[in-house]
C-alpha cells in the first residue's frame, strides 16, 4: 500500500468532487439564475399549454402519459404559480402542489416496489 494506492486516489477524486459540488451549491445561493424571473410567466403558460393538450389526449385514450406523471406535473405547475396576484395564497399553493407531487411520486414508487 503505497501514496499511490487505488483507494487514496478513490478518495481524492470523491473529495474533490464533494468539494466542487459544495462551492457549486454556495454558489447557487447567490441567486445566479435570478434572470429566469423575467421568463417565469411564459415558461409557466407554456407548461399549462402541454399540459392541457396531454390531459386532453389521456381523457381522449389517445395519449401515451400515465396518470401518475399527469399528476405530478399538475402539483408542479400549480406549486409554481408565477403570478403576483396568487402571491397571497402561495403557502396554499404549494401545499396543493406538494401535496399532489408526493402523491404522484408515492404512486409510483408503490407500484415500482408491489411488482416484485
């Protein structure tokens, strides 16, 4: 077992990369994406669109989404509600929408591990 080993080497590159990902994550604090505010509102209404024609064709039986995602994306566009008139039922909001999410996910991690 030398400086050289396989585990030392292992070990500095994990801890290399714990730290980059650590100066990443102080770096995300710092709000470096606060450009995509501008574009919330159209990104949001895009969402709702896609939203709307899939939900469309699942009730048509001619989509290919499970119910499960159509739920999930459903918590996640009502949790992101861009809108400063909604501002005052945010908590509210992402209640509903967390609330909907989890759901979804629990879903399918209950039909994930029930096959077995």
């Amino acid at each position: 077992m030398g400086v050289f080993s396989s585990w030392t080497v292992c070990h500095n590159v994990c801890t290399a990369a714990i730290a980059l990902l650590a100066i990443i994550g102080i770096t995300v604090v710092g709000m470096p994406l606060l450009f995509l505010q501008k574009v919330a509102v159209p990104f949001w209404t895009a969402a709702v669109i896609i939203f709307a024609v899939l939900l469309f064709l699942k009730l048509r039986k001619m989509g290919c989404l499970s119910g499960k995602a159509l739920t999930l994306n459903a918590g996640l566009i009502v949790a992101g509600t861009p809108f400063q008139a909604a501002q005052q039922f945010s908590k509210l909001l992402w209640i509903v929408g967390g609330v909907l999410t989890l759901t979804a996910i629990l879903l399918f991690l209950r039909d994930k591990f029930s096959r077995k």
